[in-house]
C-alpha cells in the first residue's frame, strides 16, 4: 500500500493539461463498441477505471487498440458482443458495473461482473431494480451488492423510470439497457445529472429525445462510429482548481477542460466562495463544451453551497472541503447524502481527515459543516479508505500546512489521474509517493 508524503509549498504555476474525462473515456468504449464501424477515441483517460471498461469490452470480442491516449475501437455493432470466458473484473469502477449493466443485461448470454472491496460495497440495487422492471434476471449478493450475475436471453421492454435518486449512472444504465428494449425508454431525473451518455448516443447517431428533465429513446436503432476527442476532466482538474485558490501565490490555467453545464458545479462553488478563476477560449468539440480556465490565488470566504448544485459537483466536494477549510467563516453542505456511497464514505472520510488537520467541522446526514481555519501539524496519518480523490484533496492541503501530510493508501490514484504526482510538482507541489 503506497502512501502520499505532501510537504509544505507556497506557490503553484504553469499551464497544464488535466487527463482526459473518465465518464467521457468510459462511454466511448461502451458505445465505439456497439456501434458499426472504427471509432477513434483522442485523450482517452489511462486511468485504471477506464482500463477496466476497455479489458471488459475486449474478454467480449471487441478489438480494442491502444497507443497512449489514443484508442481505436473495431465496433461489433449493437448485437455483435460475445460472451466472456470468465467473470468480467470491473476493479473500483461504479461507472463501468453499473452503465454496463444495462447493456449485459439484454445480451443472448450470461455473465458476472464484480470488482475490488470498495465496489463490492456500493449499491446495485438502484440499477437492479429498472433493470428488473425492463425484464432483465439479475442476482446480487445480499443487499444488492456485486457481484451481479446477470441472465442473458431476456427479452427487455421499455419503461417509463422516475429516478429515485440523482445518478447520472443510474440513468445510463437504463438508457443504455433501452437501446435493446420493445419500445420506448424514458427516464425523469429529480435534478440534472451529467448528460455524456445522451450527447454521446447523439454523437453516433442515435435519437435521444430530452425534453426538460425527462429522456426518451426507441430501442432496436443503431450506432454508427465516429471520431471522439475526450476533453479534460474536471474532476481531476478540481484539485488544481483548489490547489490555486488557496496557494499563497499562484496563477495556474487548465487547458481544454470540460465545462459541460451538468458538471460544472464546482466552478459555481468556488466563483461564491470568493475564487479568482475565469473562463476563456470557450469551444465545443463533439458534442462536449471545453475552456481554458484561470485561476489565481484567492481569499476564500464560507458560504452555504445551494443544493441545486450538489449533482453538477458531486465528484468534486472532497477538494471543496479543503478550500472550504481555508476559507474565512463557515461552509454547509447539505442535500449531499450521496457521498456516503462513492469510492468511500466520503462526508466521513474526509472529516476524519479535517480532524487530524485541526479543522473543526460538523458532520451532518446529508452534509457537513466546515469552520475555516489554519492546518495544525498532524499528529497521524491521514488514511484515504483507497478513495482516489481523498488522496488527492489531502495532499493539496499541503499547500497551507506547515508541515508534511501523510496520506496512506493512495493505490487508487491510478484510477482517475495517473500523472497527478508528476503534473503537482511540475506546478509547484512537493510530494513523494513511497
Ligand atoms: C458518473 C456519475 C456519478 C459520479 C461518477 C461518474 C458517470 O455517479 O459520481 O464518478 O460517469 O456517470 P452517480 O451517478 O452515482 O452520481
């Protein structure tokens, strides 16, 4: 188990350029490989959550290339996947057992999809359950937790699906299950989610009806391949975000990041919270809206985060917690109960680590309260639960503590952002992974 020893540093610099999207990296295997013909993937995350999307989809038949960032997908068509020799390892991908659920689940065979101790501990049973209703046969172990162990040969039918909690996943996968349905698939979300699953679908040319909050398909289409260019990802791009607002001096811009409305939350928590960051070059590159974004140092100030913005961030709120913890005042989170389900119990988590930082807070059910202050020496290990973006927003911490932060279990880093320790201290940071 590898850990993070982030010394102090005071400034941070340059222009850098954030790994590509793994939401985005994710849904260009699924779909390049369902759809008829080459898709040719640019930026393409190599991070392990997406590497765990394209093994699947190659232990189906699909042959998938790869040189650095650049993948070509030999699409089989939407009936083309053949069944894998052995249980599919999704490693701590939620998004790549829970999108391709919906997909396996309308296959002519049967499969078992599991992952690492986190995944194996995150609910399925908000997937299981429309897939049920659609007609698909799915077993979990008990309290509907993976592995799955999905039923080929049943035939799906369309549903009307409300939503019952905010999840972009839990929306694919049923979008995704309806491509294969008798009829029409709607889903009606109760606040927006990100729409890369639908402008995607779009993009190889499938009839996505979006109409306000509800989305629309007829099953037994096609998709056609294409070319598709992954921007940067703005959750990886949040630690730098928060990195620069609160580093003694910095001036950092993030080139080509995805600014797609339903994920840019945490730009619109951070402009409140007093931040120096703007937005240029604004562009759209298929189907996707990329900027370049600046940002400098800033005097932070706590705010109550309006919960309309709670799904458009809901990746990025461990790096809002630090730049919470070095604002003037108090910050609430509330409507966030989300978070007790990602890669870690993430409202614990990351006030476990506060505490030992000497950050007073609050935890609530559904949220937290942060008390701006000034990191103390820590006094123990942070421990990261092998959650990628607890490692990360600790180690930017570093950037307004005096003294180092340990951080032990930061495997999981490789998931979303492998370049993190490099492209940190290229910009000014001071960690060691031992
Ligand atoms: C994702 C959706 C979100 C997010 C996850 C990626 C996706 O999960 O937290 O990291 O790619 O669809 P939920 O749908 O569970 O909110």
């Amino acid at each position: 188990m590898s850990k993070f020893i982030a010394k102090p540093a005071t400034s941070l610099s340059g222009n850098l350029k954030i790994p590509g999207d793994k939401s985005i990296s994710h849904r260009s295997i699924m779909l390049g490989s369902l759809a008829s013909g080459v898709t040719k993937v640019k930026g393409f995350l190599e991070g392990e959550d997406a590497l765990s999307t394209l093994k699947a989809f190659q232990a189906m038949g699909v042959k998938i290339e790869r040189e650095g960032d650049n993948v070509t997908i030999h699409g089989v068509g939407i009936n083309g996947l053949k069944k894998p020799l052995k249980a599919l390892d999704l490693g701590n991908s939620g998004t790549s057992i829970r999108l391709m659920s919906g997909i396996l689940a309308a296959q002519d065979f049967d499969c078992e999809l599991h992952g690492d101790e986190s995944l194996s501990k995150r609910p399925m049973g908000r997937v299981i359950n429309p897939l049920t209703k659609m007609g698909a046969v799915i077993e979990s172990n008990d309290n509907g937790k993976p592995p799955l162990r999905i039923k080929g040969s049943q035939k799906l039918k369309g549903i009307k699906y409300d939503l019952p909690v905010a999840s972009a996943q839990v929306k694919s996968c049923v979008l995704l299950a309806g491509l294969y349905a008798d009829g029409e698939t709607c889903v009606t979300e109760p606040a927006p989610t990100r729409d890369h699953t639908e402008r995607m679908l779009k993009g190889l040319g499938y009839d996505v009806r979006v109409n306000e909050n509800q989305m629309c398909l007829t099953g037994g289409g096609e998709l056609t391949a294409t070319e598709i260019q992954v921007p940067s990802d703005i959750s990886s791009s949040a630690f730098f975000m928060v990195a620069a607002a609160i580093a003694p001096q910095a001036d950092v811009t993030l080139t080509g990041v995805n600014v797609n409305p339903t994920r840019t939350g945490v730009i619109n928590i951070l402009q409140l919270m007093g931040a120096n960051l703007t937005l240029s070059n604004e562009r759209e590159i298929g189907g996707e809206l990329l900027a370049d974004i600046r940002i400098q140092s800033s005097e932070l100030k706590g705010i109550k985060i309006p919960e309309q913005l709670v799904p458009l961030a809901i990746d990025e709120f461990p790096a809002v917690f630090i730049a919470a913890s070095c604002a003037q005042g108090e910050t609430t989170l509330t409507g966030a109960k989300e978070l007790r389900v990602k890669e870690s119990d993430r409202i614990q988590v990351m006030a476990d680590g506060l505490n030992i930082l000497g950050i007073e807070n609050e935890v609530l059910e559904d949220g937290i309260k942060i008390q701006g202050g000034v990191f103390q020496n820590p006094a123990q290990m942070i421990e990261s639960h092998h959650d990628h973006r607890i490692s990360m927003s600790f180690a930017i911490a570093s950037l307004r503590c005096d003294y180092p932060i340990e951080i032990n279990g930061v495997d999981n880093v490789m998931t979303s952002f492998p370049n993190f320790v490099a492209l940190a201290n290229s910009a000014g940071m001071n960690i060691t992974e031992i």
